[in-house]
C-alpha cells in the first residue's frame, strides 16, 4: 500500500464530512458570535468541496458542481459582509458580542 | 216595550260600574247604584201602568228572547217576559230596593266597605229583577242561584266577625240542598216537556200526573230552600248576622219570596199533579205555625222578624197549595211593604239602642215618634188588624182555605195568625213602652225615616186595592167575606191582648221567669228552636265534621306520604346525581386542565431562549432522523 495512491472520491468526502463536523461543533459550542460565523463558513466550504468533488467523480465534462461552487462562495462572501455588519451593529447597540446574551425573544 | 230589558240591566250595569274600583273610589261612587235602582223603578212604574188594566191570565203584553247558548239540537234562551205577575213583582222588588238603597245611605255610612256593601246589592236586585221577568225556567234558575251567591256575601258582610262568617256559609249550604233538588227537577221537566220555556211547560204541554208530581216536588224543595220553609228553615234566622238593611230587602222582601215565586209560576204543573198541592200547603202550614212560635221565644230583635219571615213566607205556601194563586201572591206583595218597613225599622231601633236584645229595649215610643209610628204601622199589618195591608192579604188566605173546604189547615192558619199577633205585641211592648234602659235615645237620620214613611204609607193603604189586584191577575175580584174578617180579626185581637196583658201592663222591667217556669217543657223546646239545630248538627254537621276528620287523617298519612316518599326517593336520586356531577364530571374536566398544566410546565423547561440549545435539539433530531432511514434501509 503507497501512500500515492490516485486520490478518490471517498477522501474527498471524508474531509467534507470532517470539515463540517468541525463547523458544527463550532456553530454550536463557541460562545462569540464572530466564532459562530466562522464555522458556519466552515460548514460552507465543507458542501463547496461535497460539490466540486462530486461533479468532478460523476460528471467531468459539464462542470456543473464547480459553477455551483464559485456561485456558492459569492454568495458566502456576501453573506459574510452582511453577518459581520449584523455583529457590529449589534456589538454597538450592547457592548457584547456573546450568544448567550441574546435571549429576548423567547417565549 | 222593549226598555223592560233595561230593568234588570240598570243595576247589573251597577255593579259592573262599582266592581272593579278600588275600595276608595267604590265608596264615593254609591249614588251609582241609588241612581240604577231608582231609574229601574221609575221603568218598572212605567211598565206597571202600560200593562194595567190587566186581567188576562198568563197573556204576555211583552215578550221577547234570544238564543244564547246551543248545545247539539238544544237551544237555551234567554227572554223578557212582561205580564201582569211580572209586572207587579217589578213594582215591588223595585220599590223596596230603592227604599233599602236610600235607607242605608244612612244606615251604613260609617262604614269602610260601603261601596262594596252597594256593588253586591245591585247586583242582587238585577238577579232578583231578572228572575221576574225571566221567560223560562232555566234563566230564573241562574238567576236565582246569583242571588243565591249575593245573599251569601251580605250574609257575611261582617266577616271580620266569626258569627257572620259561619251563618253566612250555613245559609249557602242549606239553600244549595234545596237548589240541588231544583236542578234534578230542571232536568226531569226537560226530559219530560222537553223545554224549559214557560210558554211550553205550563201551558202546551200536558203533563201526566207521575211526572207532574216528580217536577212540581224537586221544584217545590228548591224552593223551601230558599224560601226557608220548614224543615230547611235553619239558616234564615243565623242570616240576621248580616247588615240589617240587606236583611231587609233579601231576607224579608224579595229572596226569600223567590221561592214562592217560583211555585206561584210553576203552579199548572202543581195543579196537574194534585198531591203536590196538598203537600205545598201541609209544609206551609206546618212553617206558618212554627215559625210563630219560636218567634214568640226570641230575644234578639231580628230574630223574632227573621222567624216571622219564615212564617208569613209559610203561609203564602198555604195560599199556593189551596190553589188560590191571588192570595199567596198578594200576601206575597203585601208582606213584602210591610216586613221590609219592619226590619227597617228594627235597624233604626238597633242603632239607637246600642243592643238587638229586646230584653235591654224599653220606652223608644217617647224619644223617637217617627219610627214609633212607622213600626206600629208594620206591626199592626204583620198582626193583620184592620185596615192595614196584612189584614187583606192574610184574609184572603183564610177565605181561600175556607171555601176549599180545608178545615183543618184553616184551623191551624188561625193559630198562626193568633201566634203572630201575640208576638208582634210581646215585640212591640218590650221596645216601645216600658221604662228606658239605654240612655242617648235619638230619632235616626232624614234618609232613614224618608224610606220608611213610603214604607208605611204603602202598607197602610196598599189593603184596598185587593178587589183590583185579583182583576188585575186575571182573577175575579171580591172583598172579604165579612164572617170570615170578623173571626180572624176577632183571633188577631186576642192575640194582641194576650200579648199586652203578658209584656204590656207593666212600667217597670219586666221578668218573664215565672211564666217560663210555669210552661217548662214547651219553653225549652221552643228555645232550643225546637231542636232543628241540634238535629243537623249531630246527623249531619257532626258526621260530616268526622267524615271531614277521617279524610283528613287519611290525606295526612296516605296521600302526602307518597307525595313526600316520592319527594325523598327523588331527592337522593338528585343526590346521588350530585356526587357524580362533582367527582366524575368535574374531576374528567378539571383533570384534563390539570394534565395540560402539567405538561405545559414540563415542556416549558425546553423553550430556554439559547439558540445554540435549539440548533443542538435540530441537530439531535436530523441525526435521529437519518439513523431511523439508516436502519429502515430508506
């Protein structure tokens, strides 16, 4: 067994599946906000590779899974600038930026 | 001539004026009735004068009748029949109303109820009216029975008192027993004649003389009751409970003479069957000569009139059962003047005197002259002394008895007139002469005295007119057989004598006890009332007080136990009801809002307000979620 083996599709979904685990546990454990937004851009990316990896198995010719992902990442991207602004705005309005604090609306 | 509806009408209208007032404006409203009784004499007089001279015997000069109640094939009318009997009664019940009326303006002015005192009066004298004028058997029959009900409310006018109370419901009851067998012989004369209809009844119909019998009986014991003849005479004397001037007119005058009405109109029937007559006359006789004499024991003043009512009312039965319609009706006519002059008279009396025992009476003749005169007037009519009204009527009777041969009632209608003289004189010499016992003794108001002089004037002049009464009826008129006039005038003078030479000689007060010790046994009969009273109280009053009695235990024990067994059973039913209501109903009810609570509580723990908390539960259950299509093999 070498360790240059041709790569195939089962790894790449192993570090997806990693990734977003990692993202997850992140989303649901860190107490800043700004640590919560980064591992849900974990989790993102995690699907980006799912994506790419996938179309590049299943269907090379067309590239439709990278497209998908470049799409996927603008729209991260612009996510991400309108979640970090939410933060500042929210950090301004209370002086914190921690998850536990924001509890109003509950029943 | 058809205002003689109006007759009886006016006073109905009356009391339908005086009924539904308050008691207030009933009182202010009396004139009311003066007024319908006085315009209803003025139309009887009207009527009286269109119909003289008279003379046609059972000839209507008015009739008319309508339809008023249909059942099947039967039609019951009801009509106005004017003929010359009608006619006179008109006059008279007319007559002595307004007198009563305008007599007791003064005579009951103090008292609270007046007003209705004056409703139930008009409302007799319309049933009396109609009655009259009434133009088939079955209409006097309800006319009857209304003045039946009027004489029980005047009876017990008083009824704040206990005696005016049971004497007023011993009146109803007894005159009901004889009403019951008027109604049994209403019914037999329909299934027999066919009709109630005088015009059918008396005249087309021919009756055999069984059923004749029958009917003429059951009518004639309607009208003992109401006419108190013996043996159901008891209640006439209890009725002098009620107010004086009511007596007057219903207890004297017009109610009781009802009765002799009603076998007066009825007596073809009577003639078809023969045996009634004769027992019409023994009843009459029997009730002219008890009557006089428990009259002759009485201390209360009333009761001594009342007693007399029932005698003279008993001789007009004699007349009846004699067949000689004239007599009876005209000593009907005559008694009616001068025995209401009397009880008018009496309530002056009692007023003044403060007492209606004759015994605590004494020397009225010097301080009240004008009811002195008005009295004796009576008096002397009711003894039947020359020339005065009872003299006329009553020799009538006796001449009727005579020329029918019936001796021995004759007789005895000479002991009654001989008896109802010594009583008029032990009653007029107990209250007129003597010394004073009451002080204050006052002649009585102007609309007293005003009705009783009319009284008395008709009563002493009324007697002359016998000959034309009688031709006026249809009759052959004539003047008294002069033997005849002599023998009870001769019988009524010694009466008088015995009378004045027992209560009369004297000027201190006078104490009878030797006299009552000397005839022992007859005293005590005659003051028990000859033990009537005590008959119906121990075989019928007291039976029917234990009947009563019996029955009542029985509703007590029986009857309400189920009532309240059955209130108990349903009472624990409804107990029982309640506890299921209470622990099952109410505790499904409130478990299910216990249990919601509870839940709610428990489920609330979750809704911490972390969002990472949410996520987690999210992803707990995504992770669920997969492993079950996992397994399941999706």
């Amino acid at each position: 067994m070498t360790l240059l083996q041709p790569v195939g599709a089962l790894s790449f979904m192993t570090l997806a599946a990693v990734l977003f685990s990692l993202g997850l546990y992140g989303a649901l454990s860190r107490k800043s906000t700004v640590m919560v937004l980064m591992s849900l851009e974990l989790m993102a990316n995690a699907i980006n590779i799912n994506l790419v990896a996938l179309s590049r198995f299943s269907a090379p010719a067309e590239m439709t899974g990278q497209i998908f992902a470049v799409f996927s990442m603008v729209v991260s991207a612009a996510e991400i600038g309108l979640g970090l602004a939410l933060v500042l705005a929210l950090y301004r309005q209370r002086k914190t930026v921690e998850v536990d604090a924001m509890q109003e609306l509950k029943g | 001539m058809s205002y003689v509806i109006a007759i009886p009408l006016l006073p109905a209208i009356a009391f339908a004026v005086l009924g539904p007032l308050s008691n207030r404006a009933r009182n202010k409203a009396v004139w009311v009735s003066v007024a319908a009784v006085a315009s209803a004499l003025v139309l009887s007089l009207i009527a009286f004068v269109q119909v003289w001279p008279g003379g046609h015997e059972g000839e209507a000069a008015y009739h008319a009748s309508v339809t008023f109640a249909s059942i099947g094939s039967v039609y019951l009318g009801v009509g106005v029949l004017l003929d010359s009997v009608s006619a006179v009664m008109l006059v008279v019940v007319t007559l002595v109303a307004t007198a009563v009326m305008v007599y007791s303006l003064g005579y009951m002015h103090r008292d609270a109820r007046i007003g209705w005192y004056y409703a139930v009066l008009s409302l007799f004298t319309a049933a009396m009216l109609m009655l009259v004028v009434s133009d088939n058997f079955l209409q006097l029959y309800m006319a009857w029975e209304v003045m039946g009900l009027c004489s029980y409310l005047l009876i017990g006018f008083w009824h704040e008192q206990v005696a005016p109370r049971k004497a007023s419901l011993k009146a109803f009851l007894t005159t009901r027993v004889g009403d019951v067998g008027f109604a049994i012989g209403l019914a037999v004369m329909y299934a027999t004649a066919g009709s109630f209809d005088f015009a059918v009844v008396l005249h087309d119909f021919q009756w055999a003389p069984a059923t004749a019998t029958a009917v003429a009986l059951l009518l004639l014991f309607g009208a003992m009751g109401k006419s108190a003849q013996v043996p159901l005479h008891v209640w006439l004397p209890d009725a002098m409970a009620g107010p004086t001037p009511a007596s007057a007119l219903i207890h004297a005058a017009t109610m009781v003479a009802a009765g002799v009405f009603l076998v007066a109109r009825a007596l073809p029937i009577f003639e078809a069957s023969g045996i009634a007559l004769t027992i019409t006359m023994v009843i009459g006789v029997v009730t002219a000569l008890l009557g006089g004499l428990l009259a002759a024991v009485q201390h209360d003043i009333k009761k001594v009139l009342a007693y007399s009512t029932i005698s003279q009312l008993g001789y007009m039965f004699v007349a009846l059962g004699a067949g000689g319609l004239v007599a009876g009706f005209y000593h009907l006519v005559t008694h009616a003047f001068f025995k209401s002059l009397l009880f008018l008279g009496a309530g002056v009396i009692i007023h003044a005197a403060h007492t209606q025992d004759m015994r605590e009476m004494g020397g009225l003749a010097k301080k009240m002259p004008v009811t002195t005169v008005t009295f004796t007037i009576g008096s002397l009519a009711l003894a039947g002394i020359f020339p005065f009204s009872g003299f006329w009527s009553k020799d009538e009777i006796l001449t009727v008895l005579w020329h029918g041969e019936h001796y021995i009632v004759f007789a005895l209608a000479l002991a009654a007139a001989f008896v109802t003289a010594v009583y008029v004189a032990r009653l007029w010499f107990r209250v007129f002469t003597g010394p004073e016992q009451t002080s204050e003794l006052k002649e009585a108001h102007i609309e007293m005295l005003v009705p009783m002089g009319v009284l008395a004037a008709i009563s002493a002049v009324i007697g002359f007119g016998s000959p034309y009464f009688a031709q006026f009826l249809g009759h052959e008129g004539q003047w008294p057989d002069a033997a005849i006039a002599l023998t009870s005038t001769a019988v009524a003078g010694l009466g008088l004598a015995l009378g004045w030479w027992v209560y009369g000689r004297r000027t201190r007060v006078i104490n009878t006890r030797p006299l009552k010790q000397r005839f022992a046994v007859v005293y005590d009969a005659l003051s028990l009332k000859l033990y009537f009273d005590l008959t119906y109280d121990y075989f019928i009053v007291k039976q029917f007080s234990r009947l009563a009695g019996a029955l009542a235990t029985f509703d007590r024990v029986v009857v309400d136990g189920i009532v309240n067994g059955a209130g108990a059973v349903w009472r624990a039913g409804a107990e029982v009801g309640s506890l299921l209501d209470i622990h099952v109903i109410d505790g499904a009810v409130n478990g299910t809002a216990t249990i919601v609570k509870a839940a709610g509580a428990r489920v609330r723990r979750l809704q911490v307000g972390r969002i990472q908390a949410y996520q987690g539960l999210m992803v707990g259950a995504l992770v669920l979620l997969m492993l079950w299509f996992v397994v399941k093999g999706a």
